[in-house]
C-alpha cells in the first residue's frame, strides 16, 4: 500500500475494498472464477483444434485455401492468446481481491469507480489513468 494516499489506506482498512461490501466482493469473485473456468476451457478447445490441423491436409489446396486455412490457424492462435491474457487478468483482480486492495488505482492509488469495476472487474487504473495511458 506505499504510496498510497492516507484516504485510499483508511478505507482499504476499514472495508477491505474501497467502497465495496463483502457480499458485493464474493459476487465479483464468482464472477471472475466463471469467466476463468469459461476462458480456460475456450483455450483448451482452440489448442486441440490448432494441435489437430494436419499440415498435410493443406496438400494440393491451390493459393487461396492454403492462404485461408493459415488465416484462420492466426485467427484462433491470436483468440488463444486473448483469452489466456484474459485468465491472466482475472486471476490478478482476484489476488487484488486477497491483497485487499480491488477498487484502488494502481498509478494515482485512489478509488477506482465502482461503475467503472461493475462493468470491467479487471480494471487496474481509474477512467483518468486510464485516459492518460491510452493518449501516451
């Protein structure tokens, strides 16, 4: 919590999240163990589906379906990575559920508005941290 104001400190300490119950957190956590379990198994069905593409069966396509069938192997080699990237993140807002500090901004260290986390569980940084970083 270094570097945090004394404000965002407090209402960590008394609430565990800032503006957040625990009924409301235990919500946001079943949220985030769903979406992990449902990614997971959308990674494991992709990694099947890519491990089956036999590089003979491209034999004797003309340009076109070779260059099409290597379009759609990209396509859900990049869905993969998404969704992995994804897992990754739900799994830190979970840590930052334990750690206590879900709903506070990592770079300005104030609240993170509850809106912003109903709508987007995995957000890190506030809508002006946010904004800030995109512009960069």
């Amino acid at each position: 919590m270094a570097g945090m104001t004394r404000a965002a400190k407090t209402a960590i300490e008394m609430d565990g999240a800032v503006g957040w119950t625990g009924g409301e957190l235990s919500e946001v956590r079943k949220r985030l163990k769903g979406e992990i379990e449902e990614l997971n198994a959308e990674v494991a069905r992709s990694e099947s589906q890519i491990a089956s593409g036999d590089i003979s069966d491209s034999a004797g396509d003309d340009q076109a379906d070779a260059g099409a069938k290597t379009y759609e192997r990209e396509r859900e080699i990049a869905l993969t990575l998404n969704a992995r990237d994804l897992v990754a993140q739900n799994e830190r807002a979970l840590a930052r559920i334990d750690a206590g500090t879900y709903g506070v901004c990592e770079s300005c260290h104030k609240p993170i508005g509850k809106e912003r986390l109903q709508a987007f569980p995995r957000a890190t940084l506030c809508v002006s941290c946010k904004q800030r970083e995109e512009r960069r």
